[in-house]
C-alpha cells in the first residue's frame, strides 16, 4: 500500500481580524502497516492537521503526496475523487445518514459520485459488517443500532473501498470503554494485516497502548514523535 | 447510487416531502383549473365559428369579431355559389331577444338561424332530437345546460321568442355561447324574431371545393366580395377571443390569479426544500468528504426535487381530472387543450427546480471539513 508524505504542511485560519497560525509548518512520513496516533491539549491542532492530511482541508504552504502523487493544489472535483478512492473517514461521531439502511451506508462511499456498488461491492460490504461483528444488521435503519455498532458500521464504510489511508478523528471518545476498545482492535488489525496507514486522534490514554507510532502535537507543532520502543 | 439516496431522503423526510408536495400540486392544481375554466370561456368565446364546419367566414367589412358585425346583403351569396372554389355557401343570422319562460319570466337568449338543409353554423351536437326538428318553421333548440335558467322547458312545448310563437323541438349539447344562452332556429323564424329585413344576413359560411388551394380561394373571395371581411375559421375564432380577452379583463384576471397561484407554490417549496436541505447539512458534508463533488450533492438535491415534483404532478393531475370530470356536467366552464397540460407539467417542473435553488445553493455550502467538528 501507499505512503503518504506531508512536506512543511501549514494551515492559518483567520478570526475575524488577524491570521492565526494554527498548524505549523509540519513534514511527516506516515507509513503503511503502522497505527499512529496523535495526541496533544485541546485546540493545538490535531484535527487540522487530519483535515489537511484527508484532503478536507486546503493547506496555506506546504506540500502533501501519496507515494509520488503530489495532492497539493488539486481542484474541488479532483480532491473529492482522490478522498472517495484513497481516503477512509472514521469520526468522532459515526456521522451515518438516517434514512439510509446500513448496507446503503456503507455502499455510498462507493457510489457517491454516481456508480452502481458491484456484486463485488456489496459482498465486501457484507463481509466487513460480519468481520466487525454486524452480520444482519445490513437492512436495518442506523437508528436502531447502539453507539458502538453505529461507529463500527462508520469504519465499515471507511473501508469498504479499500483506503490506502484511514484517518480517524477521536473515534472511541463517544464510545464506552469496551466498546472503544473494541474499535481500537479492528483498527489496528486495519493497519498491521491490511497494510493500510491508520492515524488516529486521540487523547485517551486508553488508545496510547495500540500505537505503532505516538505523535504529540502543542500549539500547532509537533513535540514528540516516539515509536512503539521506545514507549514507557 | 445518488438517485437512490435521493429517492430515500424523500421518503424519510415526511414531513417537508409533505409541504414540497404540497407547494407543487398547488402550482398543478389551482393553474390547471384556472387554466380550464379560462379556456372553457375562450372555447364559449368562439363556439359558433369552431363548430360551423365551414372554411372561411364572410361578414361586414372591419369586423372584429364575430358578435359585432353589421348586417351584410344575402345576394351575396349568389356571387359566391357560381365559383368553382365554392362547395356551398350559407346565410347566418345572429341576433338577441327575449324567451318567455313557463313561469312567465324572460330571459335574454342569443338567437343563430340557420338555413334548411345544411343548417351550416346550427346545431352540432344533441342532447335531445336531432337536426331534422328544425324542419318545422316554428322549431327552435335550447342546450342541455340553459333548461334551469330558461324554467325547464320540456319538448314540444311552445312559447315565445321576442313575441314570436315558437316551438322547443331539440334539445343541444354543448352549445353555450360567451354572450349567454344559444337558440338555433331556421332562418326564417329568427328573422322574423330579431326583426331584421329580408335580404340581409349576419354572415355567410363557406365550404371549399375538396382540393382547393384554400389560399388562393381566400384571395378569390376578397375580390369577389371588396366591400366584405373575408375570415379564414380559425382567424374569425382567434380574433373574437382575442377581442374578448382583451376587453373584457378576462386576460388580466386570470393572468394574476394564475400567478399567485404559482408564486404561492413556489414560496411553499422552496421554503420546505430549503429547511429540509438545512436539516440535512451535516448528511451533505459527510457525502463531501466521502468523496462527493459538489456535482454529487447537486444531482441528488435536483433528484429529490425531480421525484417531489413527479409525485406532485400525478397528484397534482389526478385532482384536476378529478375536478374536471366532476365541472363537465355542471355549468362550470372547462376545457383544457391536449398540449396544455404537458405545458402545465413541463412549467411546473422548471417552476420547482427554480424554487429549490435556494435550497441548492445552501446544499453546496457543505464543507466535508464541517464533519470533523
Ligand atoms: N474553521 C476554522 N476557523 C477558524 N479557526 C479554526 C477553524 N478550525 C479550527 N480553528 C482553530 O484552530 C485551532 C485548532 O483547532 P483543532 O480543531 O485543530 O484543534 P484540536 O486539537 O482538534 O482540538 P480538540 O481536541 O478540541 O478537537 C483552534 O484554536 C480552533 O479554534
Ligand atoms: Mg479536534
């Protein structure tokens, strides 16, 4: 799989009168087949940082790849289809759409941009849902779901279209611990067997313990980038 | 996949599917019946020329429109019958008088005479009888429609016409005139209500030869006749509803109300679309970083709109036939040409897709970083 690279990426963001410099000028190499995790006070970035790795968000300066792809400067049509076929989401809240049954949730990150989800499709979709302990739920209406299978319907949907990159944003902390926990599993198993790049923001301690790699970040810079070793 | 999405977001968001569906059979519903009624009227405007099976008109010259012509000489026809252009030509005489009612009242009645045995610009259509009444001299028709006003008459009953003794011999269908009640009789018995000199005439109809070149024979008619209005049919008919039209203030009192019907409409679907598409803000941002373009969540926005305003249009026409089959019968005006209701769907259908701009345009404010938030 892919890696992605961020050279001097930076993102200010004007309140109102002057520009703040909430991300500075960051270079990160974020390899396939490693769970990182970043965590850092609230309000120093981490969130930021993700958009600007996911695409979400256009950076100020600075340059992002994957592999030898340059992602920068690409157009709000271009971006988008780099997201639907390289990108996973995975959000603090599941974020899924009422209205749509759980295999139509899934499948539209396939078929956001107008293409009919294969046979091949819906079977992965299925295969996820019983992989992440959902077999059945596939008709059902999100609603019906508990918080915790409402977020593992999100990381099937994440990774129904085989992401080389997963980007998650606090995922366990609406969560209960065991269910949490549970997320923090299949997402690591994402990263290490499916070889994917998984970066997780969090600050709970209780996710510390499944990084590959611990990346701290204050007041929009990068403190402490450790691997799993060199861990306490 | 994006009409699918589409098609479940309507289905889930009841209550403002509700509302835009509302919105749009009230554009379908309140124009297309005030559309039938106001080509009920044109198609009463015109009645007697739509229905004369003739191929030009002949009335005095500068007329406007059919009920306002000077009286014209019959001898004319005899320039007429000799042209080889000319398969026949026949006198109408048009005029207004009193009908004393069997409960001894009067009503105003619009008397057509017409000539045996063609009886061209007469009846058409009957409820009761048929064309061969009008063989006796007294006999004269009243529609289906007029027998309330006129104190129910029954056939073969006699009464009078302008003091005249006449005969109720058939009953007409369809026969409702812009200028009130229609009575055919023959010839001679409406001169002789309307007091008008022999050797005068209202009109005279004219049937072309089969094959004729109708252009030419026009111009023929023209020369024949200098000091004469030669119509084409359908002219004589357009101009008399577009003289009505324009003078009596149907137009523009039709025109407004169609128009607030359609501005009432489109302020209750784009206010409904709008809220729906606000509600649904968060949903739109997450298709955005899923990987949607902003094409994406504008094709499923104009699909939501697309399936609110088919259902609206089926509902929407299925009251109206509703209401019109109901109006047929009743002395409603109504009437809607074949391409009318394609023209009503087809506006309805832009009239909403303009509506839901305001709502297209918030949906397209969705930023896919607003889901990290
Ligand atoms: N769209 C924006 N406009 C202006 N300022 C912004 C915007 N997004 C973020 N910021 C500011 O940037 C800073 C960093 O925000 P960010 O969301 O990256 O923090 P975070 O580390 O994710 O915090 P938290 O742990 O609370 O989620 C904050 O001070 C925030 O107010
Ligand atoms: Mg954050």
């Amino acid at each position: 799989m892919a890696t992605l690279h961020s050279e001097r990426l930076a993102r200010d963001f004007s309140d109102g009168t002057s520009l703040r410099r909430v991300l500075f000028p960051t270079t990160l190499t974020l390899h396939p087949g490693e769970l990182t995790v970043l965590s850092g006070p609230s309000g120093s970035g981490k969130t930021t940082l993700l958009s600007l790795l996911g695409l979400v968000l256009q950076p100020t300066e600075g340059r992002l790849r994957l592999d030898d792809r340059d992602l920068t400067d690409l157009d709000e049509a271009d971006a988008a289809t780099v997201r639907r076929q390289a990108f996973g989401f995975v959000f603090q809240q599941p974020m899924l759409i009422e209205g749509l049954s759980v295999r139509e949730n899934i499948l539209l990150a396939i078929g956001i941009q107008g293409e009919r989800p294969s046979a091949a499709h819906q079977a992965k979709a299925e295969a996820l849902l019983a992989d992440l302990g959902l077999a059945g739920t596939g008709p059902l209406q999100p609603r019906l779901l508990s918080g915790g299978m409402k977020q593992r319907v999100s990381i099937a949907r994440a990774l129904v279209k085989d992401p080389a990159v997963l980007l998650c944003d606090e995922p366990t902390s609406a969560l209960d611990a065991e269910s949490g926990q549970a997320v923090m599993r299949i997402l690591k198993r994402v990263a290490l067997e499916e070889r994917r790049v998984v970066v997780v923001v969090s600050h709970d301690a209780r996710v510390f313990p499944y990084a590959d790699r611990l990346l701290k970040i204050e007041n929009g810079q990068i403190v402490a980038d450790a691997r799993e070793r060199y861990l306490p | 996949m994006r009409s699918l999405v589409a098609l479940r977001l309507v289905l889930h968001d009841r209550a403002s599917t509700a509302g835009a569906l509302l919105g749009v059979v009230a554009i379908v519903f309140l124009v297309g019946q005030q559309l039938s009624v106001f080509f009920g009227l044109l198609s009463f405007m015109s009645v007697l020329v739509d229905h004369s099976g003739a191929d030009a008109w002949i009335m005095s010259r500068d007329t406007r429109n059919l009920d306002a012509g000077k009286l014209i000489p019959a001898r004319y026809l005899d320039r007429l019958v000799g042209l080889p252009e000319v398969e026949w030509a026949e006198p109408i005489l048009i005029g207004s008088n009193l009908f004393r009612t069997p409960d001894g009242s009067y009503e105003t009645v619009r008397l057509v005479g017409s000539r045996r045995p063609r009886y061209a610009g007469g009846p058409w259509r009957f409820a009761a009888g048929d064309q061969h009444a009008l063989l006796d001299l007294e006999a004269i028709t009243v529609d289906q429609i007029d027998l309330p006003k006129l104190g129910r008459p029954a056939m073969a009953d006699l009464t009078e016409i302008g003091d005249r003794r006449v005969r109720l011999a058939a009953i007409t269908q369809g026969a409702r005139g812009f200028q009130g009640t229609l009575v055919f009789g023959t010839l001679e018995k409406v001169r002789e209500i309307i007091r008008t000199p022999a050797g005068q005439v209202s009109a005279i109809v004219v049937r072309f030869t089969p094959g004729t070149d109708r252009e030419a024979a026009l111009a023929r008619l023209r020369v024949v006749l200098p000091y004469a209005s030669v119509f084409r049919t359908e002219d004589l008919s357009w101009l008399t509803r577009q003289y009505y039209v324009t003078n009596t203030g149907i137009g523009g009192s039709f025109g407004f109300s169609t128009v607030i019907a359609v501005v009432i409409g489109v302020v209750i679907i784009s206010l409904t679309m709008y809220t729906s598409v606000l509600g649904r803000n968060r949903d739109f941002a997450v298709m955005r970083a899923l990987g949607g373009r902003r094409r994406d969540i504008a094709f499923v926005v104009c699909a939501e709109t697309l399936i609110i305003t088919g259902l609206g249009l089926f509902l929407g026409f299925v009251m109206l036939a509703g209401l019109l089959h109901f109006a047929l019968d009743s002395a409603i005006p109504c009437y809607l040409p074949a391409p009318v209701p394609i023209v009503l769907a087809v506006g309805t259908l832009l009239v909403s897709l303009l509506a839901s701009l305001f709502a297209l345009r918030t949906a397209l404010q969705a930023e896919p970083a607003q889901v990290f938030h």
